[in-house]
C-alpha cells in the first residue's frame, strides 16, 4: 500500500502524522512525506521597494520551515515504524492542493492522508481548504485528519 502524508507543521497536519504513525499498515507498505514549499508573493504595494536580498531570504525560510516540518514528520514516523514499513519524503514547490494531488497521481498512491482545520463558513471562504480539495479531486482514497478540540 502507497500512501502519501501531506504535512505543513500545523498541529492538524501533526494529527495526521501521528495517525500515519500509530496505524498497523500492512506489510510491504510505503509511506512517502510530502511537504510543499509555497510560492511567494510580495507583500505590500509596488511602490515600497523590497531589500535587495528580500526573495532569498524569503525562499531560504520556506526551505528551512519545510525541512524542520519534514524531520519532525520523519522522526516521528521512524520511531513508531512497523517492520516491512518503508518511508521516504519528498519537498516540492507549487499550490498545495496541486502539488498534493500531482504527487499522488504521479507517485500511484492508495492513500492521501491530511490534516484539516475544519474551518468553515467566512474562514472556510477566505482561507480556502485544501483538505476539501484534495477529498473532492482525488484519485484515490483520502483520510482527513481533524484535531480534537
């Protein structure tokens, strides 16, 4: 069994990764952790002018908020690790709802497993949701993830 684990380091995204770690998958299972590296945008008016350095330091932050999320995921993941288990990560760039369905599509998995907010309503609107994207577009099975309030 293929199964993807998308992981952004919120705590409903570590509700996910605990799930993945405390389930008997069977034997011969594949894990692979999924962490995308938004793209960015500048933040104000084009009239301020940014630092010279503004978009590295920008994209170097993204890098390193990604691998800490990833090695948490990782960590985790290879302390409960089952026998016949294989785990393995990708990092990549793009929308999340894309770069989560592409991979899965791509990779041939079973399963996506995310977290979700659970918002809804204004916040829902605003905010959008990625959970719902992936459970609507899907080729596959999806697990949503909700953290316990």
């Amino acid at each position: 069994m293929k199964i993807l684990l998308a992981v952004d380091g919120s705590d409903c995204s570590e509700a996910a990764v605990k799930e993945a770690a405390r389930r008997p998958w069977p034997e011969g299972s594949e894990i692979r952790v999924l962490s995308v590296i938004e793209p960015m945008v500048t933040p104000m008016a084009e009239a301020w002018a940014l630092p010279d350095n503004y978009w590295e330091e920008a994209d170097k932050a993204a890098k390193d908020h990604a691998g800490a999320v990833m090695d948490k995921a990782l960590s985790r993941l290879t302390t409960a690790r089952r026998p016949g288990l294989t785990i393995t990560s990708e990092t990549v760039r793009g929308n999340p709802r894309d770069a989560i369905l592409n991979e899965a599509e791509r990779w041939q998995a079973d399963l996506i497993v995310v977290g979700s907010h659970g918002y809804s309503g204004m916040k829902k609107l605003w905010l959008g949701s990625v959970s719902q994207a992936v459970m609507s577009h899907a080729k596959c099975s999806v697990e949503i993830v909700r953290v316990r309030e």
